[in-house]
C-alpha cells in the first residue's frame, strides 16, 4: 500500500468516525416520523441540532428522501455528503420536518 493510500484509508476512518458520533446523537426513524412520505425510508433526525441525515449507501443516485421527501429542493449550501450520508440542515424543508417529529415527540412523553 503506497503512502497516499495509507493516508486515505486513515482519512476516510477519521470521517466514518466523526459521522458515527453525529448520528449517535440522532433518532433514527421511518422518515413518516417527520411528516414525510413513507417510501422515504429511515432517517436520522436531531432536533436539538436541527439536522436531518439520510444512509444512501456508496451510491448517491436514487436518495429516496430527495425524491419522495421532497428534499431535492434544498439548495445545495444545505446539504452535506459526507460518507455514505447525506446531511440536511439550515432551511424550512429541514426544520418544518423536525417541528413535526417533535410534535410528535412530545405527545407521546418522550423528550427530544
């Protein structure tokens, strides 16, 4: 293994770690949860940070949070790739997702 390689292998653990510790901090959740289409999926949601992650694998073509979610709309400073995930935040789409899963919440006695 050359040393770039070697580099990159370290990189690439560094952020896959970064990542687990910010979805640690999330529920994960059928994306119905948040007052989106069902066929969504799971996603990862932090109110107290006001982001919304979704898995899409090695393979961003097809996000179904994008498509069925509507969240292909979000501009693109909103979004980060990071991994295997996508990261939305910063804007109404986002937020009126998350007023909606923690009205949810909280109706049922749980804290978010």
């Amino acid at each position: 293994m050359s040393e770039f390689e070697h580099c990159l292998d370290y990189f690439l653990e560094e952020i896959e770690s970064v990542v687990d510790k910010q979805l640690q901090k999330a529920y994960r959740v059928r994306a119905d949860a948040c007052g989106l289409d069902c066929r969504c999926g799971w996603i990862y949601v932090c109110a107290s940070e006001g982001w919304i992650a979704f898995y899409h694998g090695k393979v961003l073509i097809g996000n179904r949070l994008e498509y069925y979610g509507g969240f292909e709309y979000i501009p693109y400073e909103n979004k980060a790739f990071i991994g295997e995930y996508t990261f939305y935040f910063g804007c109404e789409r986002v937020q009126d997702a998350i007023k909606i899963f923690e009205e949810k919440i909280l109706s049922i006695g749980c804290d978010t």
